[in-house]
C-alpha cells in the first residue's frame, strides 16, 4: 500500500522550482524530499509527502493527528523498522 506521509521540513535547498529540495523529519527519521510541487513552503512547515515528492502543506495539529492515526495502525513502528535495517546495512 502507498502512503502519503506527513513531515516537518528541516532545511530546504535550491531556487529553482522544480528542482528545489528539502530535509523533511517524520517523527524523528529524515529524507531528502523534493518540494516542487510546494513552492510556498519553507523550514518549519509540515507538507504531506508522497514517493519522495511534498505534494501539499498541512498544519501542525493536522500532521499530528495522521501520526497519531498511523501509531494506532502500528504503521509508524514499520518506519522506524525500516530505517533502522537501511541504516544497518549501510554500515
């Protein structure tokens, strides 16, 4: 199953549209995101991420409440899993 996930942006790199990119943390694990398709968003804002790709902004108490919803789908659990095995074998 595909999931659009939401994230804090941390840093953003890059003027040009289409290829500006940024460091986006969901709940604690950080990937390079492109934000083409956000142009308005900046560090500090929370988008909704898809394939690697902010595909909108949200607020901060609407970002919560999907992680709170993906807590209770154990669904969180298999992220941070996940990370944890890429960062294994990258070592």
């Amino acid at each position: 199953m595909c999931l659009a996930v939401p994230g804090k942006i941390l840093s953003v790199v890059g003027d040009d549209p289409l290829t500006r990119s940024g460091k986006v943390s969901f709940g604690g694990i950080a990937k390079e995101v492109n934000l083409a398709y956000v142009p308005d968003a900046g560090v500090g804002d929370y988008v909704i991420v898809h394939v690697g790709f902010a595909i909108s902004k949200v607020d901060e108490a609407e970002a919560n409440q999907v992680f709170e919803y993906l807590k209770q789908m154990d669904e969180l659990t298999e992220l941070n899993h996940e990370h944890q095995e890429i960062h294994n074998d990258r070592r």
